[in-house]
C-alpha cells in the first residue's frame, strides 16, 4: 500500500506552506505528494512563487509529485491558469474539474477526489483518455470500491484516508460570508482558520467546517483500521489531507499500519493521540452516513 | 426562449404542455433519476404516453438520467436510457461520464443535454461533452452570474439552457455529499437530499426542533412555521455568528432578469421542482409562458405577472447576481 499526500486545503501562510512541505521531503514516509490550491484560486498567487522550489525538493527526496488542479473553475483566468497547468509533463497533473481533461487528453494525468468517478464506465473512459491514477471520491461504499478495482486494474486506485472529508464546494465564500465580506473583497478571513471553521448544530453537536467555499466534515476521515481490507481489494494507495496535527506522525502510523508493523487497531489508537478530541469517519466506507465510524471487529 | 418544465407524474406533465411549457422533463421511478421520492415519477408506459400527448401539442419531453450509476450495476442506468429512446424522448439528460459514452454510441441520433449535475461551468469542461459525446444542451450550474453567462454562450456552439425558478442548490450541483455525510443518502448516488425518510421535528412547548439523521437542522419558536430541514439551508452556530451559514432559506426567481438572460444568449430557462403539485406547476408555468413570450416578441413583461410564487418564502437571484458569493 502506497501514502498519498493530498494538496493543503486550507489558506496557510506561504511560510508555513514551504516549511510544511520542506518537512514532507526531509521526514514524512509517503510515496506521493500532492502540491497546488484546490478550493481557492484567489490564493494562489500568495505562495505560487515557492512552489518550483517546494517541487524540487519534493523530488530530490524521492516524492513522485503531482500539482493539483483547482476543484470549480469559472472564471477566465482560471481557466487559463488550468491550460498553463496541463502543458506540465513533469511533474503530472491531478485533475479535479473535468475542465483540464481537454487539456490533457491522450497525456498521462492523474484524476483527484472532486472528479466525479462513480462507476466501471466512467473509470474506463477517463483510462482511456490517459488517467493513470484516480483518487475516489470519499463518498464511495466499499462495494462500489471494490467493482471498479475489478473492472479496471490498469488504473492505480486510490481512497481518500485521513483528514477532514471534503463533501461540498461552492461559487460562495463562507468565510467571507461569516465575516460580512463579500467574495470579492474577502481580504482572506479563511486564512484565520488554518484547520477550517468549525460549524455546530444549534445543540452544539459538532457537524461540519467550513474553509473558504469549501464545506467539510469537522470529523476526521480516519481509515488506518481498514488498511487490510482496501489493501486486499487491491487498492494501491490511501489519501492523507494535510490537518494542523503532526501529518509526520499521522503517515508514520499508515506506514506501520501498511507495513504490519502496527495491528489496525494499534493504528487507530496512536492516530487518537495525535489527533487529540477530533472524531473520526469511515461511514461512507460502509454505505452508511459518512459521520459515523465503525471500529474493526476484533478477529 | 425555450420554457422547460418539471413534471414528477404524468397529469402534471399534461398540465405543464397545456399551461404552455416548450418542453416537459421528468424521470423514471427508480435511482437513475435525481428527484426518487416516493409517490413520483413515471414507468416507462407513462413515459411513452406522456411523449405521445406531448408532441401531439408540439411540445417536447426531456428524460432526466441524472444520478451517477452505482458500480457493478451499470444496467439499470442503460436500461432507463434505452426506454426514453424507446419512448420517443426528445432528449436525456446524463451527468455521468460513462453514461454519455454509452448513450452516444448507442443512441447517436438521440439529442444528449448535459445536466446541472455534471457542473460544466465554463466553456472548456461543456466543450469536452460536445466533442466526446456529442452534447447538444448544456444545464449550468447555478455558480455563474448573468456576464458568466454571457461569455460561455459566446464561447460554445451548444446551446445553453439555465435555471430561473425553484428551488435552489447552495453547492455546485453534483459536487455534494452533505446529504449522504448526515444520512448517508446522496443526490449524486440514491436520487435524493435531506430525504424525508431521515428527517424527524421534535415538539416541547409549542418550539419545534427538525433534524436530519440525528444533527439539528433548526429551531422554531411557537407559531412559527417549521420548515422543511434541507442541510444546506439550515441555522448553525460558529465561533463568529448563529445564523444560517450556507444560505437561508429561499428558493430562486430570477423572473426579472428574463430580458438580460436573452441578450446573454440563454437557449431555454428551467423551472425547478418536479416534486411540486400539479396547480402549482401550472400556475407557475403559465406565468412564466407569459413574460417569456413577452420578452421572446420585444414587448415588456406584463405588470402583475410575476408575482410572488414560491409559497410564502423568500426569493434570491442567486448567484446570478455577483455579490451573492
């Protein structure tokens, strides 16, 4: 089972950005790094800037890299910042808006979790046009998991496993919202929120976090107890989405897990430490509500 | 301008062609269809009868395929394709990439209309349906303001077709998964949002309390009407405010933005709510039929017609007007 590090979700300070990634390179025990902004392309300019040198150093220490695509594309210049962005043949590209795939037809490209991949068809076409990789979306059932590693094998899949679940984006900013900005003149609030904002029920009841247009869980994806099982469906690697916790000791504890080196449940217990009170979700795994976590049964 | 219409049984159908719709979508009464509520929606017989008096009226029927198949039980979405061609549709409309390339090869005469749910919000995603698969029409999401618009009808030859009324998603459509995170059921997968099936309201002393899978969705004081509890337009708590986070609780009419959507290049203009009652999609397609007429001829939309209809709740322009986002 091979690590994925997914692209850094939330508005980081472009230092904080480059030292993260410059610590992936120098400790983290993954095979594959995801660099480039996702939810907002109103940030990227604060750390495009750092992102060749961010890259080579990812591949001096041996990272395959590929630069994320942004997940809803509008606007003129994002379409052309998307058709720059597809010329790249080194590193590859992770589409996550169907959007790039004009681009890049025929070429090697990887498809990331926003793409909506549902089914063996859609799998063999997106093949076909040149996906090597395909990370699922999060919302896909183990059954549905397992069908489309049979019906295509020449397609690495890949599930997301860690971190807050990304479930919906929009043309709104929610950040900006909150702060009674508009989008347009959002002086970049989201940055204040670096693991995303939490939203509560009227209760209390932790629900969901908001990041910029981005909805999310407040839970954590947590599938390191499930490893045997993904790994024997013959999926090939699981999705970490970068958190303010220590990421260096979330993808040490895959790595064990993967490695038989640490049980599952060992696994589960040493993710807890580092992610303190934060909940975890593997609901949708099992095709029920995706808050919800079912622990291993014991064998 | 085109006028299409939701049609969730057969007499609405009948009752949108007669109140003057250009073309009536629904779908069938399974999975394969976004609006799977129960009670809703056609069997392939009613499906061909409903074409059949439809085109006797010079109106056309769309077949919305609109979820995204189920792994290993691809089947059921091509046999819900197979029976709108069967049926004489004069369109579907897919979201789904596989579904498309099954369509067009199988079906190459038959017109393919990208859904809303697909999210093709700019020109290049609506040229890779156009090229690949031959899209005739594309729904756009409700992302893009009216100048939007605008520059992707220049930029594409499909035709494109948007929403003007009804309800209306916070998220780019097909690009959500907060129903099924709560619920575990999703538009994108069962057909449904916020199902009534996980919803419960929870009465002490006259306040109501309504729920989606165990999450409060909102609190009404007594008297207040209690409102349907779809997630995103529920009222939540942050460190910052209390309030409803997403949007509040109000549907689209973009009735007065008819005259700028024509000069945008807009095809045709939807009308949501294929779960509505047969007097409310007549009374709203006959209002609609008169100010589109009106603005398709140069005349002003006639005072009076475009009164509020939404039953009691608030409107919006959506992000058909930019500071929306």
């Amino acid at each position: 089972m091979k690590l994925t590090l997914g692209p850094v979700l939330y508005n980081w300070e472009p230092s904080i950005w480059r030292d993260f990634y410059y610590r992936v390179a120098d400790e983290m025990p993954v095979d594959t790094v995801c660099v480039g902004e996702v939810v907002c392309s109103k940030r990227l300019p604060f750390f495009q800037d750092v992102v060749p040198e961010v890259v080579e150093r990812l591949m001096r220490a041996g990272k395959e890299v590929l630069l994320s695509s942004l997940a809803l594309v509008t606007l003129e210049r994002e379409r052309k910042q998307i058709a720059s962005l597809a010329k790249e043949a080194d590193p590859l590209v992770e589409v996550n808006d169907v959007t790039a795939l004009v681009y890049l037809a025929g070429r090697p490209h990887a498809i990331g979790p926003y793409v909506n991949v549902y089914n063996e068809g859609t799998l063999a076409w997106l093949g076909r046009n040149g996906a090597r990789q395909v990370c699922l979306p999060p919302e896909l059932p183990v059954s549905s998991i397992s069908a489309l590693a049979t019906a295509c094998p020449d397609v690495a899949l890949e599930v997301w496993a860690f971190g807050r679940l990304p479930l919906a984006i929009s043309a709104r900013c929610y950040h900006a919202r909150l702060h009674k900005l508009t989008k347009d003149n959002c002086q970049f609030v989201c940055g204040k929120d670096p693991d995303g904002l939490p939203v509560d029920t009227l209760d209390g009841q932790r629900f969901l976090a908001v990041n910029g247009v981005q909805t999310l869980s407040t839970t954590y994806a947590n599938l390191i107890e499930n490893i045997p099982d993904l790994a024997a469906l013959g999926i090939a690697s699981c999705r970490l989405s970068p958190q303010t916790c220590d990421m260096v000791a979330v993808a040490a504890a895959f790595r064990d897990v993967a490695d038989g080196r640490l049980s599952p449940e060992e696994g589960r217990r040493a993710l807890s430490e580092i992610c303190g009170e934060i909940p975890f979700s593997n609901g949708f795994l099992f095709g029920k509500a995706g808050v919800d976590y079912r622990a291993r049964s014991p064998e | 301008m085109e006028l299409i219409c939701p049609a969730g049984t057969p007499s609405s159908l009948r009752a949108a062609v007669d109140a003057g719709a250009d073309g009536v979508y629904c779908g069938f009464r399974n999975e394969t269809n976004a609006r799977n509520f129960p009670g809703l929606n056609f069997s392939p017989e009613e499906l061909a009868e409903g074409v059949a008096y439809a085109h006797r009226r010079g109106a056309k029927v769309l077949v919305a395929i609109n979820t995204f198949p189920r792994a290993g039980a691809l089947n059921l979405w091509f046999e819900a394709v197979d029976d709108a061609a069967r049926a004489k549709a004069d369109a579907i409309i897919l979201c789904d990439i596989g579904l498309m390339a099954y369509a067009a090869e199988t079906y190459p005469e038959m017109r393919l209309h990208v859904s809303v749910q697909a999210a093709a919000a700019n020109p290049d995603a609506i040229r890779l349906y156009v090229d690949e698969f031959n899209a005739k029409r594309v729904v756009l999401p409700r992302v893009l303001s009216v100048p939007e618009i605008a520059r992707i009808t220049r930029a594409t030859t499909c035709e494109v077709e948007v929403f003007v009324f009804g309800g209306l998603c916070v998220m780019a459509e097909g690009r959500c998964s907060l129903s099924s995170f709560a619920t575990g059921l999703s538009p994108n997968m069962n057909g449904v949002c916020s199902p009534a099936s996980h919803v419960t309201y929870e009465e002490t002393g006259g306040s109501v309390v309504s729920r989606l899978g165990g999450f409060t969705i909102n609190k009404f004081a007594p008297g207040e009407p209690a409102a349907y509890p779809t997630l995103c337009k529920g009222c939540f708590k942050t460190g910052l405010a209390t309030g409803y986070i997403f949007e509040d609780p109000v549907s689209l009419d973009a009735a007065t933005l008819l005259p700028g959507l024509k000069e945008a290049g807009v095809t045709a203009l939807k009308i949501e709510g294929r779960q509505r009652s047969r007097a409310y999609i007549e009374n709203v397609v006959r209002t609609f039929r008169e100010a589109i007429s009106a603005v398709n001829e140069g005349r002003a939309i006639p005072a009076g017609a475009l009164q509020p209809m939404s039953e009691g709740q608030s409107n919006t322009l959506g992000a058909y007007r930019k500071t929306w986002r």
